[in-house]
C-alpha cells in the first residue's frame, strides 16, 4: 500500500521497466509542464547564499500579496510541518482527516496528545481551548473546498493555533485565510510549491504567518539550495505559466472526470475543488491492479484516515496520459 504518490522508481523495478515508460497518476503535480532550461554558473555556486534569501521572498510576496516579514522557508513543505509542530507550544493536537499523512507522522513524534476529527461526518466536532488545529483546504485525497469563516471564528474563540495548509488553493479561484496572519497571530499557513509550480524537484516550502512568530521559529541556516532559489523564483514572477496552467486544469480536469464517468467502474465520483479527482470502486483493487499492469500508478487511499482500499486517486494529467488511462479502463468494462 502507498502512502504518497510519486513512486514511480521502485514500481518501475517491479515492473522491469524505465520510470518514464509508467503513468503516475498518483503524482498531484500541475499537469501544465514546460521544457525551459535555467543556466547558473558554477563560481556562482562557490559563496554561501544569503541566508534570508531575500529575492526569493520578494517574489513569494508579490505572488501572495503578503510582507516578506510574514514568511518563513524551509527544505520543503514536508519540513515545514514537522518543524513547526516541534517547535509550537500546546498540549493538544486535533487533525482535521482525512489529510496529508505526514501531519498524523509529525503529530506523533511530539509529547503531545493527538484527536482525530472525521471532517466529513463530524465537522463542527468540538476542540479544547489553546489546542493545535490542523485543517487542508482544498482537502486531500478528496479535494474538497471548505469555507471555513464558522470554523475559523470557532478556533479563534477557543484560542487554538491554527495551521491550515493551502498548497492545493491555487488551481482554483477559492479564497484564502492569508489575509489573517496579521490579525490573528495563532495562524500558520503551509504553502508548498511543488504543486501549483510543478516542480517537486525544487524542495521549498514556506510557513506564512505573523511576523513576530516567523521571527521566534527556528529555522535551519542554508535549508535551500542556491539554484533551487533561482527557479522557483523565476517561476513565481512568470504570469504567463500561471494564467496557462489554470487554463489547462480547467479544461484536463474536465476531460479526466468523464473518462471516470464514462468507464463505469466507480460507485463513487466525488467533486474536487483541487487537481485530482476521488472515487470508490467495490472492485477498486482489481482496477489497481489492472491498471498497473499498463503502466499506470495510481493512488490507493487506505493510508488515510476514514478510507479504505475501495477508494482511488486520480490526479489531473496532460491528454496523451488522459488517452492511455482511458485505453485501459475500457479494457475493463
């Protein structure tokens, strides 16, 4: 069983095959990818950076309309959240699942007490006072958008640090909490690149919130490398690539939801609010399995809290990946 997309490499060993000859639609990563090269000269490399990466800031807080003083950069977002529930005062955690699965890990690893909410039958389920709340919106593995002025108010009133991870928020126009950090300082937004930008490769990740907590969290000095830096900003200040990609999320998602449909294997479609897509099968692992026998992975979702191996993810791909899922879903019928 996976617990993450991504692992093309030892399937492909299982497989005996190249990684590039197998379809990752377990990999939630922009489908809109462009060939361009980004040249750095080795004696540029030979300094140490500067260690508050300033342009790379800059350009994060043009891209998110917040202050520079507001964000804090660390090796990735996975490294963010297993920084900042170490270093964050509170005695409790609640998690908000399903979710992403290293927040279950990070929560794990600290000496304090752990609740597991259901947040698709029990929502508005009470949390104590000056606890650590963690919610993702849009959610995974389901994608589901919440509007979260209720629950916020309720965190709020309840005094809770607040850590919402928006890193799927971008592939769609859905309104972001950003706009609290400066208002409420128990809020901790997670943001990480990879997704929207398309660059799993480039491990940065970045925890937005009041400037007085970004400056009281410890962060390794040198986390990002020089030319990781150089791309991810190059990216954020590039219109062109964000307009094009939400063009063509708009228009895969579409197409990847009625090759679903159209297959007539799934129960269960569920409506995403991210770039992937949600389904139950009662005959999902022989689909699973079916699939990987084309060389295409997907994501199985029993890692997740509340789910179990009836349930499947499909992350948004280009149209040839779309045609090859297709081909051998139809096999099935």
């Amino acid at each position: 069983m996976m617990e993450h997309g991504g692992d093309i490499y030892t399937l492909a060993k299982e497989l005996d095959c190249q990684p590039q000859e197998i379809v990752d639609f377990s990999s939630n990563i922009n489908c809109y990818q462009i060939d361009e090269t980004l040249t750095y000269s080795a004696k540029a490399l030979a300094p140490y950076p500067d260690n508050n990466y300033p342009e790379l800031k800059s350009a994060i807080a043009t891209r998110y309309k917040i202050q520079e003083e507001n964000i804090a950069l660390f090796d990735g977002a996975t490294d963010a959240i297993y920084q900042l529930l170490t270093q964050l005062k509170g005695k409790k955690i609640y998690l908000y699942a399903p979710l992403y699965g290293e927040y279950k890990k990070a929560a794990l690893k600290t000496n304090k007490y752990l609740t597991i909410i259901n947040r698709i039958e029990d929502l508005d389920g009470e949390v104590e006072k000056k606890s650590i709340v963690i919610f993702v919106n849009p959610a995974t593995p389901d994608g589901s958008y919440y509007e979260l002025d209720e629950l916020f108010l309720m965190w709020k009133k309840q005094k809770c640090t607040i850590i919402l991870d928006e890193s799927f928020i971008e592939f769609e126009e859905h309104k972001s909490l950003r706009n609290q950090i400066t208002d409420y300082k128990k809020l901790y937004i997670i943001q990480s690149f990879s997704k929207f930008y398309s660059c799993a490769g480039v491990r940065i990740g970045a925890v937005f919130s009041h400037k007085k907590n970004i400056r009281s969290l410890e962060v390794p000095p040198w986390c990002i490398s020089v030319m990781d830096a150089a791309f991810l900003q190059k990216r954020l200040r590039d219109d062109a690539f964000v307009k094009k990609s939400k063009e063509m999320h708009k228009e895969q998602k579409a197409e990847l939801k009625k090759i679903l449909t159209d297959a007539g294997v799934f129960e269960v479609i569920v409506e995403s609010d991210a770039n992937f897509i949600l389904t139950q099968s009662s005959h999902a692992e022989e689909i699973f399995e079916h699939l990987l026998a084309h060389k295409i992975m997907v994501r199985e979702c029993a890692s997740f809290d509340f789910l179990d191996a009836s349930w499947l993810r499909f992350a948004v791909k280009d149209k040839a990946s779309h045609a090859k899922l297709k081909e051998a879903l139809s096999a099935l019928a």
